[in-house]
C-alpha cells in the first residue's frame, strides 16, 4: 500500500484534520526511511525509488 492511500485511510477513520499531520509525518518518516536505505542501495537505486 502506498503512503497517499495510507494517509487517505487513516484520514477517514479519524477525521479530516488528520490528514496534514499523517501527511507531514509520513514524508518525514519517508525522508529517514530512504536515509537509511542508502547503505543498502546504490545512488542510482535510491534515486529510481524516490522518482517511482
């Protein structure tokens, strides 16, 4: 499952104000997540996940 699809199901359970919070949470989390992926992937990897 996508974070968009993520943050618009946890959006509907707990109402629409929640949205920006998961929202900037998850980038956040998706930011660190790829910082610690880089030791495990290659630049060139690491740059074709954050396009696709």
């Amino acid at each position: 499952m996508d974070f968009s699809s993520f943050v618009a199901r946890r959006g509907s359970e707990n109402g629409a104000k929640t949205v920006v919070c998961h929202k900037h949470d998850g980038e956040r989390k998706r930011m660190l997540s790829l910082l610690s992926e880089f030791s495990k992937y290659s630049l060139a990897e690491l740059s074709y996940k954050a396009l696709f």
